[in-house]
C-alpha cells in the first residue's frame, strides 16, 4: 500500500475510533458549554471574548482527547496491535492529529459563527486554530506516553496545560512580558485575537506567529517519536 493509501487509512480509523470513543459528543458538548457563556457576554462583547473561548476549546479538545484517545487504544490493544502491522508510526501519528483537528477546526468555527457570523478572517482564524491545536495535541501527547494510565497522567497534565497557557497572561493584558513569546502557543493566541479584529499584527509578529509553533511544531514530533519508542513500543516487546 502507497503511504498515501496507508495514511488515508489511519485518517479513516482514526475518525471511526473518535466515534467509538464518543470524543465527538464530547466535543459536541464541550461546544455547547462555550456557546452558554458567549450567549451570557454581551453581542458587542464577542468579538473580544471569542479568542478566549476558542483558545479554552482548543485546550480541552486538544489536550485531554489525544491522551484520552492513546489510553483507550493502549487498554483494548489496539494501539499494540498497530505495532506489529506495516503502518508506520508518522503515519498513525499523523491521521490522529488531522482528525483531532479536524474536530476541533469544526467546533471553533461553529463557536465563532455563533458570535459574529462571518465578521472574522477566515484564513488567519483557520492558521490560529490549526496551529494551536496541533500544538496542544502534541504537548499531550508528548506528555502522556510515560504514564500507563490518566489517573497517573491527570496531575503531571496541569503543569504542561498551565504552560501552554501562559500566553493568554499577555493576551489579557496581565503579564506584559516578550517571556510568553517563548511559549509556542503564543503565536496562534495573537492569530486569532488578530482574526477578529481584536489586535493588529506587525509584519514581524506575523512571521513569529507561524514560523515558531512550526518550529516547535517540527521539534515536538522529535520528541514524540522518541517517547512513543522508549515508552509504548518498549513496553510492548518487555510483556
């Protein structure tokens, strides 16, 4: 099978086992829970939260689904069954990202829909999300591979969540620091603060805000590689 064909076919699997996992009505849910708050704020007030909320979303959808997803497959098996086929591991990785973020792409742009109908750049919004959603689905990913199950996972999880977040510290105004710039997610906060009007982007900022988190982007599938062998394919071959 072509790595086209094979990825195709992770994407397909992937998308079944979100079904099965019920991480769609999940998601579904989590949407609604933001759509509570937005129709809480004011509607010239939207536009101003809406970077908040999406930000919130992504975090939740982002980070606590891979990791979901990754203990789910490890306690049926299917994640060692994997092991053992022709699917490579950028393979699988990849179609979880794409589906996970597919999901959240969907809900984001239900959320800001529902704000400001389509008072927003589309493209920048899309680049933001993207970006940032990849970026939580890999530091959860990254930082759930040790552990063999989400009670031990769930404490250790707040410290990496906590950082990721940091950014929303200057956003708001509250720690005025270039510091939160190191944070990957940085970038994609201002891209979307930037999609709704909320911020103007210097020509600089913009490249920072897609050349880093790609970066970090290219830095975290590195490490994602090798905490995937040192803690789920070793595990395997030890049992």
């Amino acid at each position: 099978m072509s790595v086209p064909g094979k990825l195709k076919q992770a994407f397909a699997l992937d998308l079944r086992l979100q079904v099965k996992y019920g991480f769609v009505y999940a998601a579904v849910f989590s949407a609604l829970v933001w759509e509570v708050f937005l129709y809480l704020i004011p509607a010239d007030l939207h536009p101003v939260a809406l970077p908040y909320l999406v930000f919130g979303d992504l975090a939740i959808v982002g980070f606590f689904f891979i990791a979901a997803a990754v203990y789910f497959e490890r306690g049926e098996r299917t994640l060692f069954a994997l092991l053992v086929t022709p699917m490579r591991f950028r393979d699988y990785y990849t179609a979880k990202l794409a589906a996970l973020t597919l999901l959240s792409l969907l809900l984001s742009l239900v959320i800001a829909v529902s704000g400001v109908g389509l008072d927003f750049d589309p493209v920048t919004f899309t680049v933001g999300v993207v970006l940032c959603t990849v970026l939580f689905l890999m530091g959860s990913f990254v930082s759930a591979t040790p552990f063999d199950n989400i009670s031990e996972w769930i404490m250790p999880s707040t410290v990496v969540l906590t950082f990721l977040s940091v950014p929303l510290l200057n956003y708001s105004g509250l720690w005025d620091s270039y510091l939160t710039y190191l944070v990957p997610t940085q970038g994609p906060l201002m891209l979307l603060g930037s999609a709704f009007d909320q911020t103007t982007l210097q020509p600089w900022q913009v490249a920072y805000c897609v050349l880093y988190p790609l970066v970090a982007v290219g830095a975290l599938g590195v490490v994602s590689r090798r905490m995937f062998d040192r803690h789920i394919v070793a595990s395997q071959g030890m049992e």
